[in-house]
C-alpha cells in the first residue's frame, strides 16, 4: 500500500448538504463526492466525466479538518429564471433581471474563526486499490509536479484554493491494524458504525469540537449526480485526535517526526 498526503487551504468554503433545496446549508468537511472533484481538477477531467473512475471501488479517501472553524450566512441576490426569453429580439428576459425576479437565498459559508488572519485547511489522504492503480500514479505524479490542470476549489467556483504539504508515504511507513473494541485516537474523520463509544477528556476539549455528517459518498454512472453511497462520520473540528472506541481496519503513517492514525472512508 501507498498514501498520499496533501493539504488543501483557502479563505471560504462551502459544501452543499445533499437535502438543501431552498437553502445553501454547508457540511463542514468536504463530503467524498466534493474531494472527488478536487482529485478531477488535479487530473484534467471534465464534468461529470469522473465518478466511476474515481470511486470507492478504485480510490480510498480519507479526511482531517486541521483547524478550528465557523459557519456564517449571507444572503446572495439570486436571479428567479421562470422563462428564458428571446434576448436577442427583447430585453424582457430572466436573465437580465428586466422583471425585477430575485431572490434571496442564505447562504451557509465555512471559514477560520478569524477572517483576516485565519484559513480554512484540510487534510486529504489518497490510497487506492488494484483497480485504480493507474489513477493514484497519475494522482501522485500531478502532485509531485504540482502539474493541477485545472484550478482546486473549496466546493464553490470562486472559492480558490492552494495544495501544501504534499507527502507520499512508501509501504514501509505503513501499518495495517485491525482493531476489535480497542481505544483508538485518529487523526482523521472515522465511520460512525464502527464506533461504540466516545472518548474525550473535558480538560482537553469540549464536546461542541466533535460533529457527526451524513456525507455522499459515490454517484451512480448516470452522469446526472445521483447519490448512490453515504457515509455517517465523526471527526473533530479543532485539530484534535478523536479518541473512540472502534472495530475495524485503520492505518497508522509514521512520518520523519509524527506519527498519524487515519481511517479510509471507503
């Protein structure tokens, strides 16, 4: 087994919930299908073009939020397109605002606690199966190069993005473990089915750090953005190892002077 690491930051992020309709609620962590996307921009891939190639049955994906975030609204001034109109012949049309439809829409923005001086970061951990061995090579060649054929966002166009701290990890600095009911502290996002118990010393954190999602997972082979796998994960928002009580696979990565424990989303 081979893991790359890499740190993606940026000042604003937004990740749509699945069941928002007529508001723009955020997920706190990028959910798989979003880190998806990112991997597509760093390969070249065209919308849409990607989700069987870069699914949980090819590529393992795990996630860490490294600092302390908050969410704030805002409201944007959306157009209320109920026609298209003939623009060329007539100014009367939707898309130039001509009727006067708008409407605002909260929108749910995800930041570091202080706006000036904090960001938003990050971090993503990238394996793959036999299957998707091509893809990974690809992945860590791009990265290695910094060779990203397209921009990185955090989830929203115009919420650009930078990668840092890209590492690769050889089988040596691996260690496949098998837990059956043992404490473990990750430094990653975990799947709450595995889970019996939290852990958390009130000295150390508040329970307010630690948030459960139901995040999509996959998309059918559609092309249409039909959900077809979810994950239910628990993580921390501050940094801070998830210490629970967990059965199941996990992964420890020795670096030069760290040592992380993270599970694959899979």
């Amino acid at each position: 087994m081979e893991i790359l690491q890499f740190d993606i930051s940026g000042k604003f992020a937004h990740f749509r919930k699945y069941y928002a309709n007529n508001t723009a609620l955020s997920y706190s962590i990028p959910p798989r299908t979003a880190i998806m996307g990112m991997l597509a921009a760093i390969l070249g891939r065209s919308r849409d073009s990607y989700y069987q190639e870069l699914s949980s049955k090819n590529i393992r994906i795990g996630i860490a939020l490294k600092v302390p975030v908050k969410k704030n609204f805002h409201r944007l001034n959306l157009l209320s397109i109920k026609s298209l109109g003939d623009m060329s012949k007539s100014f009367e049309s939707d898309f130039r605002k001509m009727s006067g439809n708008s409407i605002q829409t909260p929108f749910e923005i995800v930041t570091g606690l202080d706006l000036q001086k904090s960001e938003v970061r990050y971090r993503i951990f990238i394996s793959c199966f036999e299957e998707g061995m091509n893809i990974f090579t690809q992945l860590k060649d791009n990265l290695a190069s910094q060779g990203h054929v397209y921009p990185v966002t955090l989830g929203v166009a115009n919420f650009n993005a930078f990668i840092t701290n890209y590492k690769f990890f050889a089988q040596q600095n691996i260690i496949e473990k098998k837990a059956a009911g043992e404490v473990i502290a990750f430094n990653s996002a975990v799947d709450s089915e595995k889970i019996s118990e939290l852990q958390f010393d009130k000295e150390e954190f508040e329970m307010s750090f630690v948030e459960e999602e139901l995040l999509t997972a996959d998309f059918k082979a559609d092309g249409d953005r039909e959900v077809s796998k979810m994950n239910r994960v628990l993580f921390t928002s501050n940094d801070i190892p998830l210490k629970v009580r967990y059965t199941g696979i996990f992964y420890s990565i020795q670096d030069v002077d760290s040592l992380q424990t993270i599970q694959f989303l899979d």
